[in-house]
C-alpha cells in the first residue's frame, strides 16, 4: 500500500509540476478548467512572443460505468446465436483513455498543433488524431498592409476538426473530457477530422464569419473509384466538401455573455465520408444496446446512432449560448440531408439538444449541476419510416484543481420505432457513470 501511495503521490506531483512549467501560447485555449467557454480563439494577443516554444499536455480519463439497458427486438438466430440478444452488464471500470497534446509556437503569431490518442475503447494503439498550424500573424511577408488585415484574420491548415457547429468545442474527445460537463456526446456525435484550410474573420464588435474547404474525408485517398453511384449512374468521384459558420458573440456586461452561431457543411460525393461517425476513440457508455458477440473495440459508438451519410450529406446546425453569472445554456437544433452510395434519393435526420448547467460558488466556479435533454428522429437507410431516440441527463461535478476534475451522471435513453428484427426496437438503457478527467 505504502509503495501504490508514493507512485499516486509521484504522479500527481508530475502533473502539477509540468501543468504550472507549461510556456506560454499564443491564441491556445487551455487543457483545463480554463478552457472552459472557449471556442474559436479570439484575436486578442495577451502573449509576447520571444522565441520558439514547445508545449507537451495531456488528458487523463477513467470512468466506472453503472447502466443497464433492455429491449423487446423479434430473436434473429445466426449460426445458432441471437443476435439481437443484448450484452449482460454489471458495474465496473471501462478501459482508460489517454490523449498527448503537442503544441509549438513556431513564430510570433504562429503556433503548431498536434494531438494523439494514446489509449481508447476503439483502438488500444497510439493513433494520430491529426495536427494543424495556425497564422494569426504574417510577418514574414514584411507588409504593413498585410498585418493590419491579419488584425481581424485567423488562418488554419493541416488535418484538423472541422469547427461544425459549436456543440465539438464541449465534447469528449477519447481521454479530453474536461470542457465536457457530461460524460457523453450528442447521440447524434458531429465530429471528423479533415485535410484543408479554414479562414477566419473577427470584428472587434463580436462579429465572426468562417469558410472552410476540405477534401470532404477522413482517410483520403488517391485511388480512383470503381463503384457506381446510384444517383447518377456514373463512377463515384471524390469533390471538395465546404463548411462555414456565421456568428456573434460579445460579452455584453460583466455577467452577461450572449453568442449565436449558425453553421453548414456539404459535400456533394466522396469515397466515405465521417461528418457523423468520425470519432476514432469511442462512446463512454460502453456495450449499451450491443450484443453478447460484441467486442470493446470492434462495437465502439454504443448510445449513438449514426444516420449513414457517408456518399452525400448537407447539413445545418444553430447553436444560442448564453452566460449569466454562473448560469448557463447551449442549445443545438440540426437539420442534415444525406445517402449512401446505393441511394438514389437523400434521407433526413434532425437533433435537438439543451444543455442547462449552473456553476458555482461566484468567480470560481469550480462545482457544477447540470441537465441535458437530446433528441434525434432520422429515416435510416431502407426504413420507410422514422425512428426517433430521446435522452436525459442529469450531471455533477467539481473541479478539484483547475487540471483535475471529478464528475457523475445519471443518463437514460430510449429508442422508438425501429423495426422488430433491429436490436433497438423497444431499447433503453439508464443507470450511472462517474468519471475523473485530468487535463493539461
């Protein structure tokens, strides 16, 4: 016991150690508590660049899992197996997840990202999420001209997370769940990282406009395509796919922060495209509505649904924030349109989701106690009807440091709809999960 107390000792000491050596960034939104609320980073420069700076953080999550699910899908025997008989839970740990976040701030106004998954439910090796750099300054060109007009640009390149939507910057991304206040994503989770740039332009009254162009997939590829799209009967082809959002954020007084965002992303063919199902670490509800043949990582989403947009998806997404004091809401409606390359005709998918939270004690803010509501009613591919999956959540939590963070949540889901022969027909799960985040 007493060596198990110095390793836990050691390590902690570690982590608050290089959480407070960190150099300073340019335009970075923390790994902790303080990366709360923050979305795109802003313009403001509250960093003197003087020399070259090389930034390691991490993220740390475990999570103890107490859920229990059920349904009344018609037996589908394979090979002598149900497969719609659901996997037997009990209460336990789910596998840690762990991320490696490198930043480098290569030149005043020139930072460096880089971020790997070192350990998640879909994959137990390192993975490279992706990396990007980002120009808020252009020095090098020697231009007065071009230096007043990067005042108000911010340019990104590389293989980054599309900025789809607002809902991405408070997710959990596989071992980051500190800017989470819950311990699970939208059941309908918008989330892939992409190859292309994203220009930004902020006005100092609160005004932001972005566009964006990618090349629409998460693994590209330079093979040309053998399969027949259905819509158009000719070879499938791999366009450019375009994102973009307009917004207002502005904090109006010293208690009060108002931000509106509207957001789209579309492309009109692709090899395969994620917009839905991009997520390469993993649903922390784990085996929930899954078989008894499922495995941790080959049945890695479990709670979500994904609506198989993977040819051709346009989509749109409003999100209203709101901060009062310690008071506060982000709201989701979503509407996307989409198919399969063995579609003729796109089907429909809809969310709507509400977080409430309410921080507190005033200034610090370090406890919290919140309440989500989250719907989707999609058409999946060869239903001729919709099904629709609601979900609340109730979540507490406290952060013990600004890096270290302890939550719960209480969750219930259910499934409505879908066919007798699915697995989900007549599906719900509830039940609880605590989780510890360490984040810098």
């Amino acid at each position: 016991m007493n060596s198990i107390k110095s390793i836990t000792i050691s390590f902690l000491s570690l982590v608050a150690g290089v959480a407070s050596g960190q150099p300073a960034i340019q335009y970075f939104r923390p790994n902790s508590q303080d990366g709360l609320h923050v979305f795109e980073t802003t313009k403001h420069d509250t960093t003197q660049f003087t020399d070259m700076k090389v930034r390691i953080g991490g993220n740390f999550t475990q999570d103890f899992q107490g859920l229990r699910h059920s349904n009344t899908a018609t037996p589908v025997v394979v090979d002598g197996v149900n497969t719609n008989q659901l996997m037997g839970l009990t209460n336990g740990f789910n596998r840690a997840m762990a991320n490696l976040n490198v930043d480098a701030q290569l030149a005043d106004g020139i930072r460096m990202n880089l971020t790997l998954y070192l350990s998640s439910r879909h994959h137990e090796e390192t993975w490279v999420k992706g990396g990007y750099i980002q120009f808020d300054k252009l020095l090098f060109f020697h231009s007065a001209v071009i230096d007043n007009i990067m005042k108000n640009i911010t340019i990104k390149i590389g293989d980054y997370e599309l900025d789809y939507g607002d809902q991405h910057y408070r997710r959990t991304d596989g071992g980051n769940a500190i800017y989470n206040p819950f311990v699970e994503n939208y059941i309908m989770d918008e989330f892939a990282t992409e190859i292309g740039g994203e220009v930004y332009y902020h006005h100092p009254n609160g005004l932001m406009v972005m566009l964006g162009i990618t090349n629409g997939e998460l693994n590209p590829t330079v093979v040309k395509s053998a399969k027949i799209d259905s819509a158009t009967q000719k070879l499938n082809t791999y366009a450019p796919a375009f994102h973009g959002k307009l917004g207002f954020d502005k904090q109006l007084t010293s208690a009060f922060r108002f931000r509106l965002t509207g957001s789209f992303y579309a492309v009109k063919s692709t090899a395969s495209n994620t917009l839905f199902f991009g997520d390469r670490t993993g649903s922390h509800y784990v085996y929930v509505m899954e078989n008894t043949q499922a495995t941790v990582g080959d049945n890695a989403f479990s709670g979500r649904y994904n609506p198989q947009f993977s040819q051709q998806v346009t989509t749109f997404m409003i999100n209203p924030f709101l901060k009062y004091h310690g008071l506060e809401m982000l709201a989701t409606y979503e509407m996307a349109r989409g198919r399969i390359i063995t579609e003729r005709t796109r089907r429909t998918a809809k969310q709507y989701a509400i977080d409430l939270i309410y921080r507190f004690p005033r200034h610090r803010e370090n406890f919290w106690i919140g309440g989500r509501y989250n719907s989707v009613t999609a058409t999946p591919p060869r239903y001729g009807s919709d099904i629709t999956i609601h979900r609340v959540a109730a979540s507490a939590g406290w952060f013990i440091t600004r890096n270290i963070m302890l939550k719960a949540e209480y969750t219930q889901q259910q499934y409505s709809d879908f066919a007798d022969t699915d697995i989900r027909a007549g599906g719900k799960f509830n039940g609880y999960i605590i989780q510890a985040s360490i984040g810098f």
